[in-house]
C-alpha cells in the first residue's frame, strides 16, 4: 500500500481521491492503477473519458465504447463513484466539486498535472512495466506489446505519441551500446534488453529507430521472429531491399511498415484528394522544399556514408512526387552543395515525367523557404512550411479573389497517426496501405540509392 503523507489538502475526514483514463481494452496495468488509487484514501472518484473529448485531445483508435469502458471501472470494485470527462480543464472543477484531496494517474504523466499542486496533494503511481494479453482473451483486439530498437531523439518522441493511441503499450527498448540503453528505458519506465533474442521474445511489434545503414537486417530479424514492423524513414537504402523484405513479410502475413508521418496525417491526404480530384485541372508540375539548420557536429552532419541532407529529408520532398506523378519518371537529375567533409548541405532534385516535372529541395546546412506547390491546368494548391504536418493549405485560381482555404488537425508530433495507421493494418480493421504504398517506398529506395550512387550527374 503506498504510504500518503498528510498535507496541508488532507484533513481527518475521509480522504477522497480522483483520477481518470480512457481504460479502452482493459487490461491489468488498469486494474493496478484502479487498485493502488484505491489504496491512497477512502473513497476513489474515476473520470473516463468520452469519445468527444478522446477525439479532442488526440486520443486515437479508441475501440470500446464508453458504456463497455464505465462497465469495465466498475467490475474491477475499486471506484466508490464513475463521472465522464467531457472538456479540458474538467479536472480542476471536478477537484473543487468534489472537495477531492488527492489527485492521481501514471507515472507516464509525470510533470504534467503539477498545476493542481495548489488545489490537492498530486501523486504519479509507477505504470505497470509489462503488460500481457492474458486478461484480454475474450475481446477481439489485443494489446500490441511494442519494442524499440534504438534509443535517439526519435524513439522519445514515438514513445510519447504512442501512449495517445488505444492498443498499444511500449515495453521495451534494444540497443547494443549498454549505457545508452540503460538512460533511455530509466527515462521511459521501459525495460532495456542488450541481447536480441531476449527483446524479441517479450514483444508483439517492432519499431525501429536506429541508424539508417542498421534498418535491413533489424527490419529481416525481426520478420524471421514473427514480429510486425514499423520502420523510420528510410526504411532502406537499396530498391532490392526493399523488394525482398516486403515480399518476405507477406510471405509471413506480417504488416511491414515506413514511417513517414506526413504520409498518414489528415491534412496531407485531404490535400493530396483536391489535388487528384480534378479541381486545379491535370497536376503538371510538384515542388517541395524542406529545410533546417543543424548544428555541425550531429549525425546528421558526420555520418560519412549515410549523413547529409537528402538521406534524412528527402524522404518528405519525394513523397507528395511519386503520390502524384508516380515512380515511372523519365528522367532523374541531382544537384548538390557539399559540406568540408563531402556530404550535401544542401540537394535539389529534379523528375521529368511524361507531362509532367517536379522538383524536390531538402537542406541542413541551407536555409530555404520551405512549401509545398502542386501546379495545374485549372490552378495550384500551396502550403507553406511546414507543409508536411499539413494543417493548413489554399487552393488558388486565375481569378486573385478566388481562394479557397482548408485547414486540418495535426496533433504533436505527428507520429500518432501513422502508429494508429499501422495498428488498424495488423488488426485487420482497415488497410491504409495506400497512403504509402509498397511500390512507393520500394521506388524511394531506389532514389536513395541512386543518390548515393552519383555525384551532380544526370541519370
């Protein structure tokens, strides 16, 4: 039982306590936190939340609904009262309204509701580490256990945007280099493996985030134990790579995934449908520029072989080309600036298709105003930087005053919504494999290839 200490918000009277969740697929790591709320005080208040405000919040894939999830709180005999949360701010009303003395939820939330210190005593209570499918039998959708391996900047933020996307629970992380791993999984609460075998063995699906030049054969490993995959861009560095892990992942029935974000976030794909619609006519030409400065001694900047600018954003510039004009271009030219140590600072690159041009620009060393342009008979559509979260785009016409404005969501990173792309494609839900196809990543590997191939030469 977690030892309370008396504060100034707890009198001698019953010690009430809140805390809330969406407890979509109920599982033991709830039934846990459920307990050990329970055990802080006398009498346990719990919020779940509706689908309004999960939707509202960036809460994805939420299968159950509210009346299976209030159900479920209240089978486990913990919660002396259920509410829904209905808004933001709810909780601090919900603190007052009740006269409630402590206010709990997972240490996954550490640091974020600290403003409530001023109203009630405010506890983390450490997540449960490892959740099985063992108390989801009778449901039709299990739990994903995730591992990751490689512990960098990305992995973080996938382990934030993860825990916005019902069906799914990060719980462990590789990496060969001990103490990297170490720091990371103390951060996290997640448990660290330096043996693979060991790793693979207590995850459902993997994420890969290490080192370009490591994707294939983690990507071939992980298939080989039966693993799912979702892979960081770029997925691979080679067209026949690519080829042969997709063929080997159906030959399994195995989902393998690239994770380009844009690809999959709701303003993109309502841009790329007015731009396929026929409303600026037939696209003739497609240009986008991304850009941004990193300091010179990063990854990025040193990697001798797989560092430079287009190996780490030319993946974004390429994709609204081939969602447009596809992979059968005519002609593909790179120009390029290179840094001291020979990698480019700064690439454009530059398709003729039949009927069509496009241009691709990504930069680290160079700054440049980044947009996305998409040209037709009828008119354009722009977005401007940053274009490839999509939130906002206009589609212009001859006529100056005509100008039509569209505007989406993109919640946090971004990475939710490829993660909750990706689940639906292993839960059979739904397929969105065509928001990027294996025919495109198989035609950008070939690109990257390319690239790293040729020096400013036409091709």
């Amino acid at each position: 039982m977690e030892t309370l200490e008396k504060g100034k918000f707890v009198g001698k009277g019953i010690i009430k306590v809140i805390t809330y969740g969406t407890f979509d697929l109920f599982h033991e790591g709830h039934y846990r936190l459920l307990q050990r709320a329970k055990a802080l005080g006398d009498y346990l208040i719990v919020g779940v939340t509706t689908e309004t405000y999960d939707r509202a919040r960036g809460k994805l894939n939420v299968v159950d609904s509210l009346a299976t999830r209030i159900e479920n709180v209240k089978k486990t005999g913990f919660a002396d009262e259920i509410i829904t949360e209905e808004t933001q701010g709810q909780k601090f009303n919900d603190i007052k309204k009740f006269h409630v003395d402590i206010f709990t939820v997972g240490s996954d939330w550490t640091g974020t509701f600290d403003y409530l210190k001023d109203y009630c005593q405010v506890i983390y209570l450490e997540r449960t580490r490892n959740i099985s499918s063992t108390m989801l039998r009778e449901q039709k959708q299990q739990i994903q256990r995730i591992g990751i391996i490689g512990t960098g900047r990305i992995a973080g933020r996938f382990l934030v945007e993860a825990k916005l996307v019902s069906g799914c629970s990060v719980q462990a992380a590789y990496n060969p280099h001990p103490g990297s791993a170490a720091k990371f999984a103390q951060k996290w609460g997640i448990d660290a493996y330096l043996d693979i075998e060991d790793f693979f063995s207590v995850v459902d699906v993997v994420y890969i985030a290490s080192p370009h030049e490591t994707h294939y054969n983690y990507i071939k490993a992980a298939l080989e134990h039966g693993k799912h995959v979702l892979c960081e861009k770029p997925m691979v560095m080679q067209g026949i790579q690519a080829e042969k892990l997709f063929k080997y992942a159906k030959e399994r029935g195995l989902i393998l995934f690239e994770g380009i974000k844009t690809a999959y976030c709701p303003g993109f794909s309502r841009l790329l449908g007015i731009a396929c619609s026929g409303t600026i006519g037939s696209v003739r030409n497609v240009e986008a520029c991304f850009t941004k400065l990193e300091a010179p001694d990063t990854r990025e900047l040193t990697d001798q072989k797989y560092g430079g600018s287009f190996t780490e954003l030319g993946s974004y510039c390429m994709l609204p080309v081939l969602k447009l004009f596809g992979k059968d271009y005519e002609k593909l030219e790179f120009e390029t600036i290179r840094g001291e140590n020979g990698l480019d600072l700064f690439t454009k690159i530059s398709l003729r298709y039949f009927g069509g041009i496009a241009t691709a620009t990504c930069g680290l060393g160079v700054k440049s105003e980044g947009r996305l342009l998409i040209a037709g008979t009828k008119g354009y559509i722009v977005a401007e930087a940053p274009w490839w979260k999509t939130a906002y785009f206009e589609v212009h016409y001859e006529e100056p005053g005509k100008v039509e404005k569209y505007s989406e969501s993109f919640l946090g990173d971004g990475l939710r919504y490829e993660i909750s792309d990706f689940l639906s494609m292993i839960n059979g839900s739904s397929d969105n494999g065509f928001k990027l196809t294996r025919g495109e990543s198989i035609a950008l590997a070939e690109i990257m290839e390319k690239f790293l191939e040729t020096e400013d030469r036409i091709l």
